[in-house]
C-alpha cells in the first residue's frame, strides 16, 4: 500500500527558532518541527468541525476553568508527595521535581517504561502504587474527568447529544525531567475491541513549556495512522492470528508496549513528515481521533517542573465500543 502523500508545509506559522526538542532518539531537527494549530472553542462549530476533520487533532485553547484544572494538579501532588518526589519547600502545585533524587525511582506509568503495560519494578514501587490509586480519588476521577465543559463540547462537536460518554479507564500519567517520554503510537492499538469512532480529550493538567515533554502530533499523521492500523491488520491474517490476537496491542506482530516506534526522530524522518508542537496551558485541551499519530518530548523543563497530563476518551454510547474501558486502569490490565 502506498504511503499518504506528505502533507505540505502549514501557512501558520510560530517563532522559527524553536528551542531543542529532544526525543528518545535524540534531538529532533529544526526541518522536523512545526507549530500544532490553536483554536477558540467559540469558533464556529462547523468551523471547528472541519479543523477536526482535517487535522486529526483539534487544540483548544483555555477550554476549562484554569482554577479548576491547577487544583487537580495541586491534590495530584500532595498525593504523591510521600514518594519523595517533589523538591523540599517548593509549594506541590508547581510540581517541582528533587533533582538530588535518583529520576528512575519515579517512571511514567503507561508510557512503554514496561511491556504490556506491565508494573516498571520494585525500584519505583511507593511512587507508582501512589499514581496508580491518584486515579480513584474524588478531584480527579469527578470534578476533573467528569467536567461539565468538556463533554458538553464533545457532545455538541460531534452531534452526539445525550448518547456522549465517557470512558472510565482514563490514563492520569506524570513525566519527571529527564524520563523517558510516550513513544509513537495511535490510540486504536489500544482501542481495537471497539469502533474507531472515539475521540482522546489529552489534558494537561497545569502549563507547559514547549520544552516539558508535551504531546506532539504527526502532521497529517491520522491519514498515515489508517494505512498502518490496514497494514497490521493484513500482517494478522498472512502470520495466521485469530480475531482475537489481531485485536491485541501486545501481538507477535507489534512491539512489546504496542508502540509503533520508540523513536519519533526516526519516525519523522521515515515518512517526511513534521511534528507539530505547542505551549500549553492549564485549561486547555487537544482532541484527537483514534488514527491521529503522536508521541511526546523528552521533559528538559529548565526548571524541573513535572509534566503531568492525563487521556478521557469519548464514545457515542450506541454504536460498538471496546469495553474494557469501561473500568479504572490497572497494570497489567491487557490494554
């Protein structure tokens, strides 16, 4: 199957000198880097629409109330702070990482640190266990996730009204500088028990610099990411898995975490295409649909602040939808 066409360059355009943006495979160049488009959730809903559509993503910007989402993330670590991961006599909601501390004792859960969406090690045990049950607690799994302001939008962007919901298993995932950051993939690896009709809300969950390890988005990326899901699905059929291994993110035809590649340098380069990058702030969000290809920066935060961000996903309740979401994630959950 031939590749989609490599988009052209976008007429919008930042600050050209970018700052080095650094990936697992090293240092993205310049010619590999371009600005992801903004949009006010006031704009026009067919004009909203279409960015979606075309774009695979569509950045919002100030979406939710800036208060409430600097709360979650002030609780979010004060939660965390028995870990010792947070930088004596700094104030938790700046989430300001101990830099005298050993960075591998505090691994993104989620992000490839282990295969199969496995535990990273007993070396990161009160941190990770402290992550993972962040997930349960009342500020985030209701008054974040649940945010009125957020669905409303989903449900009027894509028509569905009343049928909009939202998947329990949401992925609240925090990135320390200097970590290993999120690997390139599209959700429907994840997502395969269902229709690819759901739609990513990424939050950040306080601001972020261009250089703290957010996410980016693949130019175009969502067209290459129908190809690739197409191509793994004939690879299936040749290597003579069932339905059901086809399904898996975890098969013997894909890597260990479900990735398609740890390296989005080498991605970029592969298939001639730009990583879309921004600033973010708290309140803003970017949704995506299940193809739109993405990874994310190394976290270079020159003042060690701790990316933390998390994924709620949105499906139209009547159609088909992989229901293994339908529970709060676990490690080791097979998704």
């Amino acid at each position: 199957m031939p590749h989609a066409t490599p988009p052209k360059a976008s007429s919008t355009t930042l600050d050209p000198h970018y700052p080095d943006l650094f990936v697992n495979d090293g240092q993205l160049p310049p010619s590999h880097i371009g600005p992801l488009r903004a949009s006010k959730p006031s704009l026009p809903i067919v004009e909203l629409r279409k960015r979606f559509e075309d774009d695979g993503y569509l950045f919002l910007k100030g979406i939710l109330p800036r208060a409430h989402v600097q709360k979650a993330r002030e609780e979010y670590f004060k939660f965390l702070a028995p870990s010792g991961v947070l930088k004596p006599g700094t104030n938790p909601v700046e989430g300001i990482f101990d830099t005298t501390k050993d960075r591998n004792t505090f691994p993104g859960i989620g992000s490839g640190a282990a295969g199969a969406n496995g535990h990273p090690g007993s070396h990161a045990a009160v941190f990770v266990d402290r992550a993972l049950e962040a997930h349960y607690q009342s500020w985030y799994a209701d008054d974040l996730c649940k945010h009125p302001a957020l669905k409303d939008f989903i449900a009027r962007l894509t028509g569905w009204g009343s049928k909009t919901t939202a998947f329990t298993r949401t992925l609240l995932r925090n990135n320390v500088p200097g970590n290993k950051a999120i690997g390139v993939h599209y959700d429907q690896i994840f997502l395969r028990h269902g229709e690819p009709t759901s739609i990513t809300a990424w939050v950040p969950i306080g601001d972020v610099k261009v250089t703290g390890g957010g996410l980016m988005y693949l130019e175009k990326g969502h067209h290459l990411g129908i190809e690739q899901e197409a191509k793994f699905m004939e690879e299936a059929k040749q290597t003579g898995l069932s339905e059901e291994e086809a399904k898996s993110a975890f098969n013997q035809n894909m890597m260990s975490t479900g990735l398609l590649s740890e390296g989005p340098r080498e991605f970029a380069e592969r298939f001639d295409r730009r990583w879309l990058v921004a600033e973010f702030e708290a309140g803003d969000v970017v949704l995506h649909n299940p193809f739109a290809i993405h990874a994310s920066t190394i976290n270079r935060d020159p003042d060690n602040v701790i990316r933390l961000a998390t994924d709620l996903r949105f499906v139209d309740s009547s159609r088909p939808w992989d229901q293994r979401w339908s529970k709060q994630y676990t490690l080791d959950d097979g998704v």
